[in-house]
C-alpha cells in the first residue's frame, strides 16, 4: 500500500513540476518563465471553471474536474506568492489590495 502511495504521489509531483519556477526569483529570466506559468495556470483554471458550468458531467467528472479546479487555484496562489517575494526582492511592496479579477463574469463564446 505505501508503495503505491508513494508512485502516486511522485507521478502527481511529475504532473506540477511544469509550474515550478526555476529562474532565481531576482533574475530577468524569472519573468519570462513566471508569466508563461501563471498564464497557463490561470487560463486551465478558467477552462475548467467552464467546463463545470456549461458542460453535462457525471457526477465522478464534477469530483474531478472539481479536485483539478482547486489544484489550479492552489498554483495561481504559489504563482502569486513567489511573485510578491521576487517584487519585495525589488523594494516593491504592495501597500493596499488591489482589486482582483473575477473570471467568474467572462462569457465565452466558443
């Protein structure tokens, strides 16, 4: 049983290892890389919000996709943290919330 924990558990850390930013955080090249991983995990994010509203889904497809919307949401949010660091690195500090964009209002038409 563990073993097969374990195997899981690397083959999900084989899946997300694409979004990790390897760029030291302080380098021009971080930003490259950040913004094509945050642009990424933001628009899949969107794409699976969208599948759960418009499509008919069993109810083992709703668990996943509902599962795979909330990992998502978990790299947009490691996404973020290390860009505030790499901001902060900079002496940019974000001194008030700004207002955050809500995917939840865009229609798609395609």
């Amino acid at each position: 049983m563990k073993n097969t924990l374990d195997l899981n558990l690397m083959e999900e850390l084989s899946n997300l290892e694409y979004f990790i930013v390897k760029a030291p955080v302080n380098s021009q090249e971080f930003w490259k890389e950040w913004q094509e991983k945050y642009s990424r995990a933001f628009v899949s994010r969107i794409a699976v919000k969208k599948l759960l509203k418009t499509r008919r889904l069993s109810y083992e497809e709703i668990k996943r996709y509902r599962t795979l919307l909330e990992v998502y949401e978990d790299i947009v949010f490691y996404l973020e943290s290390i860009k505030r660091l790499a901001l902060n690195l900079r002496g940019i500090f974000e001194t008030s919330e700004s207002p955050e964009f809500d995917d939840e209002d865009i229609d798609f038409d395609f």
